[in-house]
C-alpha cells in the first residue's frame, strides 16, 4: 500500500503551500456572495465563496481575483497561461441550487488525503466525493496532499474531481505542506508512503516512513481537530501510525486506525470462493496483528451464513496451510501480477474501513481494525497498534469485541504478530520520544507485497 507519490520531499519542503483550488465552496440558503475561503463547518448553508492562490515564479504565495482568472481562463489555447484552464471556479453563485436538496444535509467535513496523486488516491478521491463513503447527506472538503513532484498531477486529479460535478464535494484545497493541508481536519487518510527500494534494509523502510509519519503526526497535533480520526494505509502502517500517534498527544489514541480492512476483504473472498457461496455470507472475520505476512485471518471465529466457518468448510489442512498463507501473502502475489502494488483493492477497502466506523455495525457481527492495544481484552500487550475485531455504533468510534475464542493455533500466531509489531517498535522508539530502541528484526515479514 505504497503510492509512488514522494511523499519524503515534502518533509523537506513542507514550508509552502503551493496551490489551493477551490472547486464548489458554494453554499446556499441565500445567494450572497462573501470573500471568505473558509465554509464554517457547523453550517451546512450559507455563502459562497472561494479564493484561488498560486504559486509565482518566486514562490511566494499570490492571490488571484476573479477577473484574472476569467482572463486566464480565456486565454485562447496554446498561450502560455499560468491556469490550467477548467480548474478554477473562484466564486461559484449557488443560487440556484436546489435548496430542498441540500437542506437536510450534515455540516461539512474536512477529509485530508495524503499521497494524493497515487493510485490508491485516484480510486479512492472519487468514492468520498460522490457519497459513496460518508453517505448521501454529507458534503465533504478534500484536503490533498502531494508533494513538489506531483503537484502538477495533483492538479490534474483537482481537474478530475471538477469535472465529474459531484454536488457533496464543496471544496478542494490542494497542497505541499502537511500544516496547512491538514488544518481543522476531521478525518486524516494518511496513503503516502514510500515502498522499499532496492537494496533497502526493512529497518531502513521502518526509519524513512517512520520520518513522514512523525512529521505528519506533528502537523496533525498542531492543526487538525482534536477530534480527528486518522487511517494509516503507507506501509508499514501499524507501526506508522503509532509513530504518528505518538507525535499527536492532543488526539485521542483511539482514533488512529492502520488499515487491515482490505485483508479481511480478502479473507472472506477466498472463503466464499471456497464454500461456493456468496461473499455477503461470510462474516465475522477477524484480522489479527500485523498487516505484514505474520498477520492471522481467523477462521476459528469466522461464519458462512451464520455457521461455524469451519464446519462450513470442513477442511482444517486446507484452512490452516491454504487459506492462511493466501491471505498473508496476496498482496506480494498481486505485485507479481500487477507489477505494482494493489490500488483500486485498497481505496475499496478503505471506503469499507470507514463506513465501518460511521455506520453501526450488524448486530453480532465485527469488522477487522488495526487500533491501539492499551486496555485489550486479549492480553495483547499494551502500546501496539494491533488488528482486532472491532464494532461500532456509527459515530465514528468503536469498541474492541470481546469474548473469541482463541485456540492455541490462533495464540501461537498471534503471539508471532506481537513479537513482530514490538519488534517494529523498538525499531522506531527514537521517532516516538523514546530512547534506547534496539532494531531486531530478523524475518523478512514486513510487507505483503514483499514476499
Ligand atoms: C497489499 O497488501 O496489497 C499491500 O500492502 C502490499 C504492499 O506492500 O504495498
């Protein structure tokens, strides 16, 4: 789950915000036009408003009037111009939107999306824009960032998001620089990571993400809403976003996910495949541990139509040494395919993770989370970010479910993802505040995709 996006140059550049486009502040009730950029998030109506900068040839940051955009949109083509044209809509008259449409909807929410011009963006920006993900009534602002390397591409997925005239999307605000892309955010989708090149140690990885994610920790300590939940989907991402926990004391622990909802999907994929049923049966399956190839699908908990897995699939040789290693592995076989790391899967998965969390979940079943392990009903020790079974009652929150039955098949493997995990973290202590952390990682298990 690594987007060729450069995210790192942005650590060292993340002083200027480049460029902010601005596709539909426009908000109504009444039609009065203000100057105001930011759209108060506790009103779902009201003015209209917007405000373009770009970046000059001397990087300082330039305000546009509307009238020099409307001349730069009418430049005639092939004239330098230093607007993309179509990109702009500085002042958008809302009018005469439909009010009955958008009266009963929610206050807008700030969704900042990091590696933002990746593929897994690209899947994922136009699922949350068209409602798919937080739901029809909930107008969103994208927050994106990118980096300096693919601020022109960002621009073009700004282009993209404007053309498809979704009505929930408000606003888009592009960007270099953590601090400013991610203020007031309400959700962090933390994406941007760079996959292990050639030659690289596993603790190299661990140190160069470990960077961005301290980073990006900060800047969402300092100005995102205390109330913020954040999905780290960059590899290695439990352990990213516990470094990025760790760099954000003034948010709750409890709202730092690392994303584990596309094993799970896997997971009940094969086990509907290999049942002959429909994926919708399958249900309380569990990812346990790490989103590494040490991670545990547990079929020992999960159902098929409402029975026992295992009595459904009466196959324990294949469950344990198929199945298993299927899932632990199918993001390195999927590269093999592919040529490249899974995309449209993981911006599926991640849709899934967070309607998981903004809708209640079905009585009796779970769904597979990577959360803080402090306080744990599983012995799990403390200070790890861990998958577990999770339900939630559609806040935004969950509650860790209590009571599978561990069997020592399970135990012995969970235990082999707790040693991983406690490893990475030792790995990574600097980067939390903490000092002394030896790096002992011996096992090539870091990622799926590189099996
Ligand atoms: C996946 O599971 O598909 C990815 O996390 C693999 C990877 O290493 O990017």
């Amino acid at each position: 789950m690594n987007t060729d996006d450069d995210t790192n140059a942005l650590l060292s550049r993340c002083s200027r915000f480049l460029f902010v486009f601005i596709a539909t502040t426009a908000l109504k009730t009444n039609a009065t036009l203000t100057r105001t950029k930011v759209v108060p998030s506790s009103r779902p109506v009201g003015g209209v408003s917007c405000k373009a900068f770009l970046k000059s040839n001397n990087e300082t940051i330039m305000e546009k009037k509307r009238g020099d955009w409307q001349k730069a949109r009418n430049t005639p083509a092939g004239k330098e111009t230093n607007a993309p044209l179509g990109v702009f809509v500085l002042e958008y008259d809302a009018s005469n939107e439909d009010v009955e449409k958008t009266r009963n909807w929610k206050p807008i929410i700030k969704i900042a999306v990091s590696g933002a011009a990746g593929m897994i963006s690209n899947h994922l920006l136009f699922k949350i824009a068209s409602g798919e993900v937080f739901g029809p009534d909930q107008p969103v602002a994208l927050r994106l960032l990118g980096s300096e390397r693919s601020q022109v591409a960002l621009e073009g997925v700004a282009m993209e998001l404007e053309d498809c005239l979704f009505p929930l999307l408000r606003e888009v605000d592009i960007g270099i620089d953590a601090r400013k892309v991610f203020e007031d955010a309400d959700w962090a989708l933390l994406i941007g990571a760079k996959p292990r090149g050639p030659g690289m140690e596993r603790g190299d990885l661990l140190e160069m993400n470990g960077g961005i994610f301290a980073e990006q920790g900060k800047a969402l300590n300092d100005v995102a809403k205390k109330t913020c939940k954040v999905m780290v989907v960059g590899n290695p991402c439990n352990t990213n976003a516990l470094i990025c926990m760790a760099n954000a004391p003034n948010l709750d622990k409890r709202n730092f996910h690392a994303l584990t909802r596309l094993d799970e999907n896997r997971a009940k994929c094969q086990l509907a495949l290999k049942a002959g049923v429909f994926y919708e049966t399958v249900s309380n399956v569990t990812i346990w541990g790490n989103h590494s190839t040490t991670q545990v699908p547990d079929f020992v908990n999960a159902k098929i139509g409402g029975e026992r897995c295992t009595d459904v699939i009466d196959d324990q040789g294949w469950l344990e040494n198929d199945f298993t290693p299927a899932i632990q592995t199918r993001g390195g076989l999927l590269i093999k395919k592919w040529g490249r790391s899974s995309a449209a899967s993981t911006a599926v998965s991640i849709a899934d993770a967070i309607k998981a969390l903004v809708t209640p979940t079905k009585e009796g079943d779970w769904f597979s989370t990577a959360v803080i392990t402090d306080g744990n009903p599983y012995g799990i020790q403390e200070g790890l970010v861990f998958s577990m079974p999770c339900r939630s009652n559609g806040d935004g929150s969950y509650e860790i479910v209590e009571g599978l039955k561990i069997n020592d098949w399970l135990r012995e493997r969970i235990k082999k993802s707790e040693e991983e995990l406690a490893g990475e973290r030792s790995c990574v202590a600097h980067l939390m505040g903490v000092s002394g952390g030896a790096c002992p990682i011996l096992e090539d298990t870091l990622l799926p995709g590189e099996m």
